[in-house]
C-alpha cells in the first residue's frame, strides 16, 4: 500500500530511526512521543488494525518485539504496550501498531480514561 506510511517505512521508502527489525515486524521511534521513550512497534505487512489481525504468531511476534524494544531502551523500571484499534478507539494510522511507552512512571491508565 503506496499510500500507508507505516507500509512505506516497512519498505525504506520512507525515513525512520529503527530500534528494531525483524523479518515480519519492525519497530521505531514515533515522531510525536508522548514519554520520554514512544516506540511504535507494527507487521511490516499491512494489516490495518487489530481488529482484521488474524494471524496469531503474527500477534506474538509483535509482542515480543515490543518486549525486545522495552529491554534495548532499557525500560526495566516498567513500561506501557498500547493499541488503538479504528476509529472510535484512537487509531491515527490504519496499519496496525503497538505503542512501547516508558521513561517515566505511567501511572494507573483507568483513572485517564474515565
């Protein structure tokens, strides 16, 4: 997809500071972090959000990129994995991916959201 910028990083179209790469999964720094450390970790294949997410070792691979992430950042006090999945739940960009914040105490995230 020419027109996802997630898929134009994935191929090197696109500029990006990697922390991660992986056959099927790539990770990088966001351009607008909210914490300290704001790592975006996504499938190099488009998937466009959780929701169409079928493939389940594709699910775990992801999550253990963002746990790599979490210890090559060196996020060992604690760090946060977030999803947004479509419209209604956040989504910005319609390619699947997971956000690896930390740096910094989270906080409990139910006392934001309600």
């Amino acid at each position: 997809m020419v027109e996802c910028i997630f898929c134009r990083i994935a191929s090197g179209a696109a500029p990006a500071r990697f922390v991660l790469e992986a056959p099927r999964v790539i990770a990088f720094h966001d351009i607008r972090p909210l914490a300290p450390t704001h790592v975006l970790v996504t499938p190099r294949e488009h998937v466009p959000s959780l929701w169409e997410l079928a493939d389940r070792e594709l699910a775990g691979e992801l999550l253990d990129a963002a746990r790599q992430v979490a210890h090559q950042c060196g996020l060992e006090r604690g760090f946060r994995v977030i999803t947004n999945a479509r419209h209604d739940g956040g989504q910005e960009v319609e390619h699947l991916h997971v956000h690896v914040l930390g740096g910094r105490r989270m906080g409990p995230m139910v006392a934001r959201l309600f």
